[in-house]
C-alpha cells in the first residue's frame, strides 16, 4: 500500500521508501515459517506489515520498524476485528477469512 501516484515514473522497481504497508499470506510450502515470518519488511522501514496466517488461523500486525525488526506485534484469530496502525490507520474485519479454517 503506498499513497497515490509514489510509483510514478520509477520503472518496474521501485524502493520500498513510500510504502505505508505490506501484506503477505502465507504459503502452504514446508518452509514457509521461515520465508513468510522473517523481518524483512521492518528492514526496508515499511511501517505496518500484516500477515495472513493460514496455518495457524491468525492475522498478525507488525508495527514500530527499528533497527531491521519490528517493535510491536498483535496477533488475532481469523474472524476478528483488526485495527491496523498509523499511517494506516484503518480497521478490518477479517470474518470472510474464518472460511480458510474450514
């Protein structure tokens, strides 16, 4: 997520320096856990980061980028209701996620 037009005229790649949020679900592959739950976003300073994860049937919202690693995290089982950080700051609710856990 980054504000509108941040992209503009940088090509196919851009620094992630305007980025607001990064969202990521999980794979299903064996090592997962160690690609999808690593620090990579606080490392490039991406504010929030949110991470759908379907194998154990949460949301997690990392938050306070310092120092390559996120400071805060919250994480909530699918179904709930999910605030997610300035400069975000919106609120999410995550009930049509319930039918991965089926």
């Amino acid at each position: 997520m980054v504000p509108p037009g941040a992209f503009k005229g940088h090509g196919e790649w851009s620094a992630p320096d305007d980025a607001l949020m990064a969202v990521e679900v999980t794979s299903w592959d064996a090592d997962a856990a160690r690609r999808d739950r690593v620090d990579k976003h606080a490392a490039a300073g991406i504010p929030v980061y949110l991470l759908i994860d379907r194998e154990n049937c949460s949301v997690v919202v990392f938050n306070q980028p310092e120092n390559g690693s996120y400071q805060h995290e919250e994480r909530l089982p699918f179904g709930a209701t999910v605030h997610l950080p300035a400069p975000v700051d919106i609120t999410l609710d995550t009930e049509p996620l319930k039918e991965l856990a089926d």
